[in-house]
C-alpha cells in the first residue's frame, strides 16, 4: 500500500511569496495533520482535517492556512512567508477513527525562505 | 495544556550498549503517550505507544519503554543497540479525542562503533 506523499520536496522562495504544500495521505485514511518541524523545536502542530473539516488547530499565525478535499488529500498554504518560516514541513495521516494513535508520516516537504 | 521534555538532545553510546532515551510529560488529563523515530531524510515512524493498560510497552526493532503515572515519565530503552539505530527520536503525547500531538524537541541517538 502506498504511503503518505508529500510534493514537493524541496522548495526555495524568497520573503513576502506564498507557498501552497500538498499531501495525499495513505489510501482509505481520512484524517490529515500538518507539523512544522525545525532544528531544536521539534514538532509543532499546524492543524488537523477529517473528511473536510478541520478539528483542530495550533498556535500558529493566519498566514498558515489549510484544507482538505472529498478524497482526502490535503493542502496547506503559506502566505507572505517570513524568514522564520524556513523548515521542514510534514504531513501524517491516520484513519481518523476512534483513537489508536498511530500516525503514518511523509518524508516532508522542504521550505527555505531566502 | 500538556507539555513534552526530552531531556538529552544528543547522546552518544557504544555498539551492543544498553540506552536509555528520557522522557517527561505535563498533563492535568489522562494522555497517550508514543515514541517515533526519524531516520535521515525521511518521516516518522512509529517505535510502540501507551494507551492504557499494561506499564511496559514493547515496540519494533526491541525497544520498550514504561510509562510511570507519579513521576510522569515515559523512558525509551533498548538493551543492546545497533550501529542501525543511529537516528532521531521524538516523545509525544495525545489527549483522547483531540487529534492533536505534542512532541518533544527530540533526542538524537548516535551509536559508535
């Protein structure tokens, strides 16, 4: 079974562009998470969709935008992208059902901001 | 709001030597709790989870850990290690129902030969 692909995978786009990410989770998984992860920080949680809705979200800014479409696949955009912005971003997916914990992870799509 | 610690961010061991990874938490409701590792250029994968149950938990390529309800710690352990476990591993924990992980800020394992 083909896991989670994230396009693309590497990216360069200078201050104050915008950047749409793209992810199509594992087939017959529903719900998608986004995590920004950058050296020292560790993983911090974007948001999180199911079946087009999002469930829940972290502390990040209005610039950071996400959504879901009818076959799971999931979109996250950045708008007027900031230096600090520079990171590696990741997409998981999991059945979205009851709550068993695992979450499938793609390989990341890797922004640098110049 | 809960909280994740991991303690060492790097931690160099010998080949075939025991390891112990720590991990700390901070929750006032019950929570998951998972260790993930990343290997080089790639995703997490998942070693084992706590969800309830049973304080040790055993996971893939024999790590285990134990999660302890009063001193809030969820230790990662492995008895001997490879030169192949060399990687990155992230605690996390989950509230039930939520959908939302919060993870550590990682511990990297570097095994030497």
């Amino acid at each position: 079974k083909a896991g989670v692909t994230q396009t693309p995978r590497y990216l360069i786009k200078t201050r104050g562009q915008q950047v749409t990410l793209s992810c199509s989770p594992i087939s017959g998984h529903r719900s998608v998470s986004w995590y920004q992860q950058t050296p020292g920080q560790g993983l911090q949680f974007l948001f999180e969709y199911f079946s087009e809705t999002q469930r829940n979200k972290g502390n990040f800014p209005g610039r950071f935008s996400g959504r879901q479409f009818s076959n799971s696949r999931s979109e996250m955009n950045v708008s007027t992208l900031e230096l600090g912005d520079s990171a590696l971003y990741l997409c998981a997916s999991s059945s979205g059902q009851g709550h068993t914990g695992e979450l499938f992870f793609g390989e990341g799509s890797r922004l640098t901001v110049l | 709001a809960q909280s994740v610690t991991q303690l060492d961010s790097q931690v160099p061991v010998f080949e075939e030597a025991p390891v112990e990874l720590r991990c700390n938490y901070s929750s006032s409701v019950s929570v998951y709790l998972f260790w993930y590792v990343q290997y080089p250029n790639q995703g997490l994968q998942l070693l084992l989870k706590y969800l309830s149950g049973s304080t040790l938990v055993k996971g893939i390529n024999g790590f285990e850990a134990e999660f302890n309800k009063s001193q809030t710690s969820f230790h990662l352990r492995k008895p001997s290690v490879h030169i192949s476990d060399t990687a990155e591993y992230f605690c996390a924990v989950s509230v039930p129902g939520t959908y939302k992980y919060i993870f550590g800020t990682g511990t990297r394992l570097k095994v030497l030969a």
